[in-house]
C-alpha cells in the first residue's frame, strides 16, 4: 500500500489531495508534495533541527497541511494554536513549546506580531502576503526546490491541552525512528479500524489546530484520499458539502449534531447524502437522544471514539453495538482499559472510577514533571482524569471529568448527565453546568444556558427547563438557577472553557 504524500504524488500528481470550501481552493496531490518539500527546506535554512518546534497560528486555511507536513518530514514538533486565543495566551504556548517559528495569517497577525514582541528571536511568517515584522512565507517558500531534504525523519505534533481546567500543556512523544513512509498507528487505525483507503473523500468540518482534526486528516493524504475542508463550520453547508462533494467518510463533535439537528426540517432534510458511507465522531461526550436521531437520521454509520491528544489509550464503538449498549463509547482497542478507586484499586463492573489505560502510548506533559507524574499509577498505568465505568462485556462509559465534579450539600454530582438532558430540550442550543458558591450548600447547581432565540430567554422557559430535568432526572440534580448568555465560550473543537463560566461566578464571591 502507498503509504505518504510522496507517493501519491508520482503515482497520481493531478488527484485532489485537499480543497478549502466554501473559497473553492483546490490542491493536488503534486503540488501538497512540492509545497511541502519547499517548506521543509525553508525551515532548515531558517537553522531548524531535528526536535526543534514550530508554532501555527492559522484559521483553517491553504498553507496549514503543508506547514505541517513540512514540519513532520523535517524530524520536527509543531504546535497548533487556537485562533480564540489572546495576545498572552497564545504567547504563554509559543513560549512554553521553545518554538522558533510562528505561522500567522492576516486574520492573525496582529496576535502573532505582540507574541514576537515579547519573544526575542522567534520568525514570523506570513502565510499571505508580506507585512512590517513578519517575513512573506511564499516567497521565501518559492525560493527552495520541491525535491526533499538531504536528511529527511519523522517528527510529529507536540499539541497543547485546551486548557478548559487550566493552563494548556504541551503533550509530548518521543520522535519516532521510522522512515516518513512508514504508517503511523494513527494512519493504520483509521485505514484498519474506519476503512480509509486510495479513493475516499473525507470531510473535515473541525478546526486544524485540533488534534483529531489535523491528524486524521493527514492521515487521509497519506493513504490516498482527497480531504475537503470547512473554512468555518456551519450547519447547513455541511449538508451541502456531503452532497456536492460526493464526502464519503467524515468525523464530527457533538455539537456538530445538535447544530444541523436544529436546522429547520426544509434544511435538514432536502438533501443527498447517499455517498455517506461513515462518520466518526469524538471529543466530547454525547448525549444519548442526539445519537438516536443522528442514527434515525443517517443510518447506522456513526462510530465513535474515545482517546486523548496524549493517545495513551482508545475506545472504539460501530453503531450496531451502540444500539446494544447506548451511551458507552466501546471497548478498548489500543490499551487495556482499568477502572479505579480513589486509592488505586481495580473496581469491579457498574462502579465509577478513574478511567486508566495500561499499555498505550507512553507521553509526558512538555516541562510539568509533576502533571506528568499524576498522570501515572505506580504499575505505569495513564489517566487523562476523566471517570467513568465499565460493563460486564467491557464496554466503557464515561461520566465526566473529575475536575468538573461539583459537591453540594456533601453529594458528588457530575454535571454532563444534567447537561444531556437540557440540551435536548427543543429550544436550547447549548449549556453549562457549573457550581457556584452556597453558603448553605458549599455549591448550589446553576445551569448557563444558550437559548436556540435569545428573545426566549428569561423566567417562562427557565421553568421549562426546570421541569424537563425534573421528569429526567432526581430532584438532586436539579438546577435551581438557570441563567442564559447569547454564546458559551465553546471552542470549535466542542471543549467547553467551563473553567472561564465557574471562574465568574467565584470572582464575584470572592469579592463580595
């Protein structure tokens, strides 16, 4: 099997191998190769070696895919940052990763030239154009040859934590020792596990400084797909997409489903999707009514995942089996999978605990000894700090992350079952649920709600939602405030920055 980029470009140079929509560029597999090659050389000239880092700061955009496979076939890390980010919070991560070069656009380069301000040394390139304080990357690009380098090696990405419970960390691995045309366990499990082969026609309507939406992705390229790739996410394009494109396979979060689910049933309904054959989806958890009208909707051709940027372990689940076991997200394919106590014990099946994998990939947070360390047991095992429990058969479900835990009047609850079911509430287009502070209580349950129309926000359906808990779930989980914001401070990835809502609530009792 053809394994790379290099490949495909001799054996089919005028194939797609990604086109950005809706702005209509379109770029060979020839072309991806050259340009590739070209920003290989670029950056070894800019004295970038082996285990060196390189940040990108870019909307989803032309230039990304060949930034980045000119990174990985030049032995180096690179780092997508979240366009969402600050001057200083997208600083603190070219920092923190001893990047040497930073990738802005127009869109980010007023960002990108404070973080250079701040950081003696570090190249900015402008991936459009030339501008004061950044140098023109096309045409410094244009000046190489599109032939490889000299010393070709595999690097790899080194991707920041999003940061919804802190500060980002940088997940690091070890440089692989293979040659660039050896398949990755990425690239072999999408082609082994999801199909992808020569051929597909992949849709990615995800951000590229995501993990799975970059990864996954490349790994199209090299098997042999074309990738189409969504500038910016948007409900009813998607839908488009799928029939224009003829897509294939796509992968997908949650809050993907809900968006086109709510489109009006003119919108939703009044198109071809038969070239469909396969959506994954990952990244957050979903709620189990959403998945039953996607199935209802598409068929039974959703699969979905669970694994971390740190890839210490992964879950994997087809539709049929989900029909049998809603709400779990599989049994381990990469790891085995433990359930543990508080004090490090196996817990038997139905009992929640810390979700740990014993024999994945072994990673380290990038200069965080101690976060690296928390993340061990003392027989090697990883946890991402996520809980969760397992069936008799192994089937994994997750309850939510530890951190997120919220203890009022001395109960544990786990706010992402109280977040399902008001979600599915027809005229709720996000949430949040959060603990605030309770002089009675220690924390009181408050919903942050983002109505479908805003103009419906206020006392009327704040009662609503409250009755729709109540006839889901225990009087215990009910919220008994229920607030309402135009937008959630969700990142496209579907990370909610939770730790941004829970900060405004404590700020003004800290004050008080």
């Amino acid at each position: 099997m053809l394994l790379h980029v290099h490949n495909h470009a001799q054996e089919t140079p005028d194939q797609t191998a990604y086109k950005m929509m809706p702005s209509g560029e379109s770029v060979t597999f020839a072309a991806f190769e050259r340009r590739s090659n070209q920003c290989a050389h670029l950056l070894r000239g800019c004295g970038l070696k082996r285990g060196d880092v390189i940040a990108i700061l870019l909307e989803n955009h032309g230039r990304y895919f060949e930034i980045a496979l000119g990174a990985e076939r030049s032995g180096l890390y690179f780092t997508g940052i979240s366009t969402h980010l600050s001057a200083k919070e997208a600083g603190y991560i070219v920092g923190d990763s001893d990047a040497k070069v930073l990738f802005a656009s127009r869109k980010t380069l007023p960002v990108a030239l404070e973080v250079a301000a701040n950081q003696p040394g570090l190249i900015v390139f402008l991936v459009d154009g030339s501008a004061e304080g950044a140098r023109d990357y096309v045409a410094q690009r244009d000046e190489h040859p599109g032939t490889p380098i000299s010393d070709e090696s595999m690097g790899g990405p080194m991707l920041y934590s999003s940061g919804t419970t802190g500060r980002p960390k940088g997940v690091k691995f070890d440089l692989p020792d293979t040659p660039i045309t050896e398949m990755d366990a990425l690239t072999q499990l999408a082609n082994s596990g999801f199909g992808f082969e020569q051929g597909i026609t992949y849709l990615c309507p995800a951000p590229m400084y995501h993990a799975a939406a970059l990864r996954w992705s490349l790994s199209v390229m090299k098997l042999g797909g074309s990738v189409v790739v969504m500038e910016k996410f948007d409900p009813k394009l998607a839908l488009e997409l799928i029939e224009q494109e003829k897509i294939t396979h796509s992968q997908w979060v949650p809050t993907h489903f809900i968006r086109m689910l709510k489109l009006p049933d003119e919108e939703r309904l009044g198109h071809d999707l038969s070239s469909h054959q396969l959506a994954i989806h990952a990244a957050a958890p979903c709620p189990v009514g959403i998945k039953e009208q996607m199935i209802e909707w598409w068929g039974p051709m959703i699969h979905e995942y669970y694994a971390g940027t740190e890839f210490n372990g992964m879950t994997i689940i087809t539709p049929e089996e989900w029909l049998a076991h809603k709400g779990s997200v599989g049994q381990a394919k990469f790891g085995k999978l433990h359930i543990l106590s508080e004090d490090g014990e196996e817990l038997p099946p139905r009992k929640e605990g810390a979700i740990f994998f014993e024999g994945g990939n072994q990673f380290s947070y990038h200069k965080d000894e101690a976060k690296t360390a928390d993340s061990y047991n003392d027989k090697g095992w990883s946890t991402l700090g996520d809980i969760g429990w397992v069936d008799e058969e192994g089937y994994l479900y997750l309850t939510d992350r530890k951190s997120f835990m919220i203890i009022s009047g001395g109960v544990n609850i786990y706010p992402q079952e109280i977040e399902d079911v008001i979600v599915s509430h027809p005229k709720v287009a996000d949430v949040a649920v959060i603990g605030a502070p309770d002089p009675d209580l220690g924390e009181r349950l408050v919903a942050i709600v983002q109505p479908l129309d805003m103009s419906d926000a206020g006392e009327d359906l704040a009662s609503d939602i409250q009755e729709h808990v109540l006839s889901n779930l225990g009087r215990i989980k009910l919220p008994r405030q229920i607030d309402f914001l135009e937008a959630l401070p969700r990142l496209p990835t579907g990370k909610l920055y939770k730790r941004l809502l829970r900060d405004e609530y404590w700020k003004d009792a800290k004050g008080a």
